[in-house]
C-alpha cells in the first residue's frame, strides 16, 4: 500500500508556540499552574501536559493563585481583565492570528459598525473574539444564518482563524451586496489555507483518506469534512488505535493529512501502521 503524507500535516505556527510556551513554563516548577480551558484542542497533548502537573480549568474564578495559561484560542476580555486585577502570573500563548482579529474588532467597534464574525457559534476562539466587540458582534457559520441577521449600513467583517475560506467569501460577498459600506478582514491563518488546499489535493487522487486530530478539533473536523467532498472514503481518528475498527478494503493509495493541533508522534504510528497493512 502507498501511503502519501500531506507536507503540511501537524502543528501549525501558532499550536507549535502554545505547545513550547506551556511545557517551559510547567518546566520552570511555577505551581500551581492552570490552563483557562484545553491550550490546543488535542487531548493526548493536553493529557502529557496534566500528567506534568497542568490543572485545565474552564473559569478564571477557580484558579486561587499561581500561573495562568492563556490558550492558542484567545480567552475572553473578561478574564483577561480578571487575572490582571488578581496579580496572576499570565503565560499568554493566545495565537497572533487570533490577536490580530481582536485587534480588528474592537477597532471595528470603536468606528460603530456592526461586526460580523464567520466561524462557529460555540467555538472558544469565536466567543473570544466576540468579547472585544462591545456588545456589537454576531457569529455566523453559513449564508443561511446571515438571512436572519438585520445588516446595519456599515458592517465590519472577520473570521476564525481556522474557517473555510470558500464559506468565508461567501459571506462577505452577500454582506457587501446587501449594505451601503463593507470593511472585510481576512483572518483566515495562511496556514489553515494551505494545509486544506494541500488536504484537498491529496484526497483526489487518494483511494481513502485519513485526517489524524482531535474530535474537538475545529480545524481537524473541517479537514475531514472538505476531504469527504472529493473522496467519500475519508475517515477522522485521534490514533493509531481507531485504524484497528475501520476496514480499509483492497486500496492501493491512502492520503494521510492532520490538523494544526495534531503531533508528529501522533501521526508516525498512523503511516506506520497504514504501510504494514
């Protein structure tokens, strides 16, 4: 069998400094040390970092004292706020992307136009994002959420970092066609970009797929999603393991790709696992 690995499978720039920045900072001995919800969106990687001694909490109100991660995702103004006021020691391994789209927002919010955020309702990064709007701020996923949105005269536009871009441009071509001033922002990570248009590829001329990630992975399930347009053989596992309870049948040639959260030691015993069948 042939297996084909996406160049640009596993961490992404801005995972990759999560990653570092936490596991220095449980290596300094700073205790207690907390996380404001999973730093990346893997739990193999996050269950290493809790064997190291991170607590992962989900509200800044229950962190006592001590050091404050700050996810890949962004947290909330709110909180930020909160650990400055308690004098809690901050690692703030919050993605630049990320920055970049708050920052884009509250100047947004600032001039008064509405702000329109493109990703998904319930995600950590959106609801960080939402945060620095003012109040002025609505996340949509698909055209058909922006039909029940009220559109003002001047409308500001920003994504997920880890959005698709077709649905991305979408959006903002409707939004521009439907009001008199349109600002549109694209914070869409180059990398998220190029790893599914690498995804993409590699799933056309692949007889199956395999997209190694979290399953509360955004930008893992996304891949997986857009690799089963062109090959409906397309299959999303956390491990090695799970290939064990899938039957690939007689293939000859599988795609193997990941998401930005997802590590090399991760994806190897995949590939090696695919080749010794």
């Amino acid at each position: 069998m042939e297996v084909i690995v996406a160049k640009k499978a596993g961490f992404c720039f801005g995972v990759r400094r999560a990653i570092e920045m936490a596991f220095k900072a449980l290596a300094d001995g700073r205790r207690p040390i907390f996380s404001l919800g999973p730093i990346i969106h893997n739990p193999q990687v996050i269950q290493k970092m809790q064997e190291q001694g991170l607590k992962v909490v989900s509200s800044i109100h229950e962190i006592p004292e001590g050091t404050v991660i700050f996810r890949s995702h962004g947290v909330n103004a709110q909180e930020r706020e909160e650990a400055v006021r308690r004098n809690l020691t901050v690692v703030d391994a919050t993605c630049p992307f990320v920055e970049k789209a708050h920052e884009y927002v509250k100047r947004l919010a600032e001039n008064a136009y509405q702000i329109v955020v493109v990703g998904d309702t319930n995600h950590p990064e959106v609801s960080s994002i939402l945060s620095y709007t003012n109040g002025k701020g609505t996340a949509i996923s698909s055209l058909e959420e922006l039909k029940a949105i009220e559109l003002s005269p001047r409308v500001g536009v920003v994504s997920q970092t880890t959005q698709s871009f077709e649905t991305f441009q979408s959006i903002a071509a409707e939004i521009i066609r439907k009001t008199r001033e349109a600002l549109i922002f694209n914070t869409i990570c180059d990398a998220t970009k190029v790893r599914q248009e690498e995804s993409i590829r590699l799933a056309s001329k692949s007889e199956a797929m395999i997209v190694i990630g979290g399953h509360n992975s955004a930008n893992t399930r996304r891949l997986k999603e857009l690799c089963a347009k062109v090959q409906p053989f397309t299959f999303h596992i956390e491990t090695a393991e799970e290939l064990k309870k899938i039957s690939l049948g007689p293939v000859h040639r599988v795609g193997v790709t990941a998401g930005a959260s997802t590590p090399e030691w991760l994806i190897e015993p995949v590939v090696e696992y695919l080749k010794g069948l």
